[in-house]
C-alpha cells in the first residue's frame, strides 16, 4: 500500500514542480497549494508511507540475511516498523505543521 501510494503521487510531484518552474504566476500557485492545509495533509500521508516503506525495506533486508527471521523477532520488528513510521511522520508533522 505504501508503494501504491508513493507511486500515485510521484506524477503529482512532477507536476507541482512543473507549474512552479513555469514562470512567477505559477511559482505563486504552487506555493498556494503547498501552504493549504489539504496539500499539508496528504504530504503528513506521504512522509509516513515513505518512512514506513523504507523501514520495512531495512527489515526485509535483514530477514533475508537471517537477522529478525524468527516468529517472535519478527513480529516485533513488524511493531517496530509500524511505530517507527508514525514517530517519523509525528515528528516531521510537528516540525512542519
């Protein structure tokens, strides 16, 4: 899901950086965007699928290699990941917002 996610708003990215590079009127409206609270949201959204994701990464990662690989470890390190991800996003939205 969290790839789905960030693939979705890859296209949406280029098109925001898009109209902020067109000229000065554009560059406004980006910013207009990037300022609403809805924009904020969905970028809350991201940074906690990307944070998820790459923690998740790291943890397969480590798996594959036979570190975390038993039934107890692992689903601790599910825990871990799934906290992980929303400290990250709580602490960049608390920076951020």
């Amino acid at each position: 899901m969290t790839g789905v996610l960030l693939a979705v708003s890859a296209p949406i990215a280029v098109y925001l950086l898009d109209i902020s590079l067109r000229n000065e009127q554009g560059f406004a409206q980006a910013m207009a965007w990037v300022h609403s609270w809805a924009f904020k949201s969905a970028a809350l959204v991201l940074v906690w699928a990307l944070a998820h994701h790459m923690l998740a990464g790291v943890r397969h990662l480590l798996t594959d290699i036979s570190v975390g690989s038993t039934l107890g470890t692992a689903r601790r390190s599910a825990w871990a990941v799934n906290l992980g991800g929303m400290v990250i996003a709580l602490l960049v939205g608390g920076l951020w917002l």
